[in-house]
C-alpha cells in the first residue's frame, strides 16, 4: 500500500498541473475568441409574411413557362422586388427544352447596394413543373405541379429577404436572383437517349451571360423546396466540395440560432441544381439548402416532390422561419 502510494502521487501531482494548465490556457483562448468574435444578431425573419408570398405565386396556379400564370408570376416578382427598393433586371431569353418546346424564360434579379464589389447571391428557381411524374398515380403523370415547396417556397423566403433588407439593409450587397425554367427536364417517361443539362436552363443562360458584365459574387446560397412540413436540409456534396467554407458557416449559424433539427450535419445526395451551374459555368461557389429526406420510400427530396399534392397545405411556416432566419443572420454577419 505504501509503495503503490509512492508511485501514484507523483502521477497525481503531474495530473492536477495538467488540468490547471489546460484550464488557464482556455481560458485565454476563449477570451481571445470572444473578443474577435462579435456576432451581429440579423433582424427577425418574419414567417408569416414568407408564407403569405408563398401563397401568392400559387394563387396564379402553377407557374409553368408559356403558361399566362407564368407570365403574371413573373411580372408580380419583378414588382415585389422594385416595391422592396432593389433595382430590378429583367433577363428574357427562349430556351430550348428536353423535347424542343422553346421556353419564353425570364430571370429576375433584384440588387441591393449594387455598387458595392462586396456581394452575396441569393437564389431560387420560380418555375414550376410542367408534369407530375412522380405522383403515385400514374394518371397525374402529364398534370402540372403546383410547386408550393418545389419552386415557391424558395422565392418566398428571397422576397421575405428582400422586404427585410429594404427596413434594415446588411453591409454587403446582396443579389436576389429568381431563375427560370429550372424544372423542365427530361421526365421520368421518357424513353430515349439519355439527355444532359435539360434541367436548370434558366440558371445555365444566365451563368453564361450574367444581368452585369464581369459580374461576381463571393458564393451563393441557393434554396430548393424549404417550406416543407417536417423537412430536413442535409450538407449537399456538390456544395460541400465546392464550397466547404461557406456550408460549413451556414450549418454552424442554423444550429447556433437552434434550427439544428432541419440543418443535419450529416451528407445527403448530390443534386444537379442551380448552383451547379452558377459554379461550372458562373465560377461562383454556391451551396444549395434543400430538402432531403433520407427515409422516404418515394422521393428523397420528401413525400411531395413532382406529385400534384405540392401544395400550401403542405407548407410549413416552422421550415420557411428556420430557413429564413439562418440566411439573415449569415448575410447580416457578412463584411
Ligand atoms: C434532378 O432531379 C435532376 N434535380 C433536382 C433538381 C430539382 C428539381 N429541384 C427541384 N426540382
Ligand atoms: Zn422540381
């Protein structure tokens, strides 16, 4: 007892140094830390009013290109956008689809503080689908998508952004961009020659000819179907090759404001979405946040995806809130 004793005590002695050690260097790092660190709380994101802008575009009926409720969407867009103090571009151009139909196309892009070289991009897609082919029922398969989730949701928390702004504008400049015919791509009846790049055409036209020559922007942040009634946004791959940081700093802020039940720190699935080409082509770094469901059986962008039950009722202003407010208090925090 007494010899084991001998042996221990100094073990002890060494240990207990360790911990006063350890403790006191902290705690100047976290003194450091706290004194480089200011976070700036970003205004409060107001749900309510997202949603009601994700009922607006609905209440056109689905926002399918060629279609008179597109037309109307588009130009609703632009105005809310023009009201909300932006200086609004309208980009027109005929894109040809998977099956040849030209789409009257029209990218809307509204820019705060545009004559600021420090900018972020924030987008979404407008258009709807024009097939329901992942409906259950295969009699849906030739309808329209409604899109409340898959294409409104996205806008509505932009243009939530955009009010918030015009009240309380951020240091940076910022620039809404609503692209179009994103969810025309080859439908899953099709039966011939693979095709690649039918979808996100709208986002394609507009990397390779940007509303401003030489346009750039330090990344993006791209939202896909963020309204969804128990949705959760898992770190993209594409995104997370390509724009680590930026995934990274987003993730962080959702769960530091307490949204960490929608942002998972864990992988989802690749998407080839907006942001794929805003970086291939645009050479912007561009994370996408959208909905991913690791255990529904029929889609794993959720229960809705391309069915025609992609409705309001299946909006949640929890998602759109959780979403919303991680943008501002990221963009709010930008200098
Ligand atoms: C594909 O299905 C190839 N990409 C998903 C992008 C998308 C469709 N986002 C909304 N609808
Ligand atoms: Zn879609």
């Amino acid at each position: 007892m007494k010899i084991k004793n001998l042996f221990i005590a100094p073990v002890l002695l060494l240990m207990l140094v360790g911990v006063v050690a350890c403790g006191s260097s902290k705690k100047t790092d976290d003194t450091e830390a706290t004194e480089k660190k200011v976070v700036i709380k970003a205004p409060a994101f107001d749900a309510d009013s997202a949603y009601a802008y994700v009922k607006a575009q609905t209440d056109f009926g689905p926002r399918i290109p060629n279609s008179q409720a597109h037309r109307n969407c588009g130009d609703y867009l632009a105005s809310q956008l023009e009201k909300f103090g932006a200086k609004v571009y309208n980009q027109y151009a005929d894109l040809v689809a998977w099956d040849g139909t030209i789409l009257k196309s029209r990218n809307i892009i509204g820019a705060y503080k545009p004559e600021s070289k420090k900018r972020v991009m924030l987008c979404a897609h407008w258009d709807s689908r024009p097939y329901a082919d992942n409906d259950p029922n295969a009699d849906n398969h030739y309808e329209p998508v409604m899109g409340a989730n898959d294409g409104a949701s996205g806008v509505g928390v932009l243009l939530e952004i955009a009010r918030q702004i015009q009240i309380k504008s951020p240091e940076i400049g910022i620039d809404i961009i609503f692209f179009d015919s994103e969810d025309y791509g080859t439908p899953e009846f099709y039966v011939g020659l693979f095709k690649p790049h039918t979808w996100c055409l709208g986002s394609q036209y507009w990397a390779r000819n940007p509303h401003i020559q030489g346009y750039f922007a330090r990344y993006g942040i791209l939202l896909d179907m963020v309204g969804g009634k128990g949705a959760t946004f898992y770190r993209e791959p594409y995104s997370y090759r390509t724009a680590r940081k930026e995934v990274k700093k987003v993730w962080e802020k959702a769960h530091e404001l307490g949204y960490g039940n929608w942002f998972i720190n864990q992988e989802g699935a690749e998407v080839t979405d907006d942001h794929v080409y805003v970086h291939s082509i645009g050479r912007i770094p561009c994370i996408d946040i959208i909905n991913y469901d690791p255990n529904c059986e029929r889609s794993s962008f959720g229960p809705t995806w391309h069915t025609v039950n992609d409705t309001m009722e299946n909006i949640d202003p929890n998602t759109l809130k959780a979403v919303g407010q991680t943008v501002m208090d990221v963009i709010y925090n930008e200098k």
